[in-house]
C-alpha cells in the first residue's frame, strides 16, 4: 500500500523533486507570478486573509436561514431536503472542474469569477418567491463557491513550503472567525420586516466587495501550461536526481514546445490535466485521500447528533448545547494561531503532526463517548477544536506536496470532492449508528479515526516519517 511516491512512500523520487523545487523557488515563482515580488506577495497575505474572513461572514449569515425560508415557500421536509443536498451534489463534481481551472486559466481570473457568480447566486435566492427560484439559486453557487479553495492554491503559490501550513492556517482561522461573527448578524436582520431579502443583499454586497479586493491586487499572472508534464513527473517510479529535476525545469519538454506553438483551448487543457490527476490520484495519491475522508467523516459523524446526544444523557437545553458549539468553533478558530509554534516543535514535519493529531482525535472521541459528566464533555470538546482543525490543515499541506509544485487547485478541488462524499454518506451512517446508542455516531468515528491512524502508520517504515519533512 503506497502512499504516493512524491510524498507518502519512497523518500527517493518524491524527495528529490521537493528538494529541488525548494532550492529553485524563483523559477517557480516566474512561472507563477512574473510580475510579483516577495514584498508584494507578503502585502498579498493579509488581503487573502481578508477575502477568507468575508466570504464565511456573507455565507454563515444566510446559510442558518435557509431551511426558514424554505419551509415559508411551502416546502415539505422531503422537498427541502433535496434542494438542499442539491449544492453537495454540485460541489461534489465542480470540485475538481474549478480546481483544474484556476490551475489552466490562473488564480486570479479564477477566484474573481467564482466570487461573482456567487453573487448572482445569493442575489437570486434574496428575490426568491418560489421553489423554483429557490433551487435555481443554489446553482451558481452550488459550482461556483469555491473561493476558499482557490485562496488556498493561492497561498501556496506565493510561500515556501515549509510556510505553507502556517499561512493557510491562519486563513482558515480569518474564515472561521466570519463564520462565527455571520450568524449573528444574520440573526438580527431576519428579525426585520423583509428580514431574508435584506440579509441575501447585504451578502451580495460582501461578495461584490470581495470582488473588488481581487481587482485591486497587486498581482500578474501566466497559465500554468506545464501541468501534464508535471503530473506524468509524478508518475514515474523511478528515482529522480537533482540534476534531472533543474534540466527539465530550465528546458522546455517537447510536449511544452508543441503547446507553445499551437496552443490549446482552456477548456482541453483542463480536460488533459484531469485525465492525468485521475490516473495519479487512483495510482499514487488515492491512501492520502482515503485518510481524508476516514478524518472528515469522523468529525461530521461527531457532529451529527451532538446537540440531541447531550440532552438525552445529561439534559442539557439545546441553547446551552448551541454555546458549547460557538465555544468549540472560537477554539477552533484559534488553532490557525497554535499551528506555528506546533510546526516548529515538530521541525515542520506534517506527516507526524497529522499522525499525533489523530491520535489524539480518536482519544478525545472516546473520552466524550465514555464522559460522565458535562465537564468531561467540555474538555473533550476543547482539545478537539484543536486537534481537527490542525489536522485539516496537514491533510491539506500533505495533498500539496505529494501532488508537485503545479496543479495545485485540482489538487485542493479534489480533496473538496472527498469531502463532499463525507457530507452525503454521513447521515445515513449517522441514522443507523443512532439506532444502537447516542454515542453510536462519535463511536462510529472514532473507529474510523483508528482506521486513518493504521493506514499512516502502516507506511512509516517506508520513509521513517522524515518523507514529508520540509526541509
């Protein structure tokens, strides 16, 4: 069982293409950015972080609305249920499309498309009277909203990889941290005459800001048109030297020479490159996004009935639940600021921060399987806003770096995928574990944390856990 050999399994190709992409970062960089200097991909920093932070913020104000408006449409349960399962469904296949195409067309063009169709989305369901508009509102966003997604290629773009986790970190605190501020103020607008109109324009409003901060960037861009090379780079087993890896970045592939002189449309390129990460992720990458899905489920399984499982065994009133919850997504919020002297302690090995970070997960799963008191329950709940949250991030960093220093928003539109998969086989897992115990759904997962901590482990002996050390 293989964990990719640029990043899970030999240290020897993998290995040497990383080493080699680090000590060349400024070849890269004019590949990605010829215009932009290392001042100004820092001043870039802060404004993505800002995007991250606005972009919840408009979303979590709408988002804890929508099965009221629904169900004021005369909606049955049934109904709603389906619309609404409609945007994973969409994300699930859009994903890896998006991904792919800010890999071809570029980040910046992009992010501003994704955040303007968006708009029109949240814009459409502020004017809905009807179902049909309904449903017909969450399309746009439903392919469209992948604006975090695309700020996390981004970000991986402008910083070495040995900051990378840091910074991507820091912008999932930003977008947590709207995502705790949204709900609130979405709260008190619905409580005005027209309250659903105005908080799908104020939402709207953000999104276009949003736009406008993308213009505003300092920022130039080419298309990556090197992705295919790169991916059949990952493909070869055979080991790599150092050598090998500067001459084929300082010299075009015949494959380049043909796509420079008749150049390909957007649209088969992004088909080219999906054809090749299919046959990476299924031949190479596919243990790296199994851990995923095992660690995604596993949480969702320990939300699914959290709020129920509490006032069955200790009484507790759903609105002290919803406070414990809002603690839980500050903490977790918080853990974007830890992740660095936690990188440092660990010499910036992901590998072994994701293994020690699932360790604890399964732990703090069974801790609150077995609390016997509330207080229990509320130091578990802690420890693990910060253990899934710096887990989320490795996975991330490790998806990154198995996949190559290009094709990084299919990678990133990928894992969204399996995600994606988590959030439909959820509830159903969620329903039958319920019928054995209010803890069958946290137990459930952390059975399946066990399983995403046997498969890492299984494939240390291979690099030693030193495979993915940034160096």
């Amino acid at each position: 069982m293989g964990l990719g050999t640029a990043a899970w399994a030999r240290p020897g190709a993998g290995l040497h293409d990383r080493r080699a992409v680090q000590q060349k970062p400024k070849t890269l960089a004019k590949v990605r950015s010829p215009g932009l200097s290392a001042q100004q991909a820092r001043l870039l920093l802060p404004c993505l972080y800002l995007v991250g932070f606005l972009d919840l913020f408009g979303v979590s104000m709408v988002v804890p609305l929508l099965s009221l408006h629904i169900k004021s449409l005369g909606a049955s349960p049934t109904v709603a249920g389906i619309v609404g399962s409609s945007y994973g469904i969409l994300q699930l296949f859009s994903s890896p499309l998006v991904g792919c195409w800010s890999d071809v067309v570029g980040r910046r063009f992009s992010l501003l498309l994704c955040i303007l169709f968006s708009a029109l989305g949240y814009l459409i369901l502020g004017a809905s009277t009807n179902l049909f508009l309904f449903a017909l509102a969450r399309v746009p966003v439903g392919i469209f909203k992948h604006t975090l997604s695309i700020s996390r290629a981004l970000l991986s773009d402008l910083v070495p990889e040995k900051e990378r986790p840091l910074v991507i970190g820091q912008l999932n605190t930003a977008s947590s941290v709207g995502f705790i501020l949204g709900p609130m103020v979405g709260g008190y607008l619905i409580e005005l005459d027209g309250g659903f109109y105005l908080t799908c324009i104020l939402c709207f409003s953000v999104f276009i800001f949003n736009a406008g901060l993308i213009c505003l960037f300092p920022w130039s861009e080419g298309k990556v048109s090197s992705t295919k090379n790169v991916l059949q780079l990952h493909k070869n087993h055979a080991p790599l030297e150092k050598t090998n890896c500067e001459v084929q970045e300082a010299s075009p592939t015949p494959g380049s020479m043909v796509s420079e002189k008749s150049p390909r449309p957007p649209w088969k390129e992004v088909m080219i490159t999906l054809q090749n990460m299919k046959s990476l992720i299924f031949s190479e990458l596919w243990d790296i996004f199994l851990v995923r899905l095992l660690m995604a489920t596993a949480v969702m399984l320990y939300y699914s009935n959290f709020v129920l499982a509490l006032e069955e065994r200790f009484g507790m009133r759903p609105k002290v639940t919803s406070y414990l919850i809002s603690y839980s997504s500050a903490l977790g919020a918080l853990a974007g600021l830890v992740l660095g002297p936690v990188m440092w302690l660990y010499k910036h090995n992901c590998y072994k921060v994701l293994l020690h970070s699932s360790a604890l997960t399964f732990l703090l799963l069974l801790l609150y399987c077995l609390a016997p008191t509330v207080g229990a329950v509320i130091f578990s709940s802690t420890l693990l806003s910060f253990s899934t949250a710096i887990g989320r991030t490795c996975i991330t960093d490790l998806q990154l770096t198995a996949g190559g220093p290009q094709a990084k928003g299919t990678l990133i539109g990928v894992g969204q995928s399996v995600t994606a998969v988590g959030r439909v086989i959820t509830p159903l897992l969620s329903g039958v574990a319920q019928e054995v115990s209010p803890c069958g759904p946290p137990s459930l997962g952390a059975a399946l944390v066990f399983v995403a901590i046997f498969i890492m482990s299984l494939n240390k002996p291979r690099y030693g856990g030193d495979g993915l050390k940034s160096e």
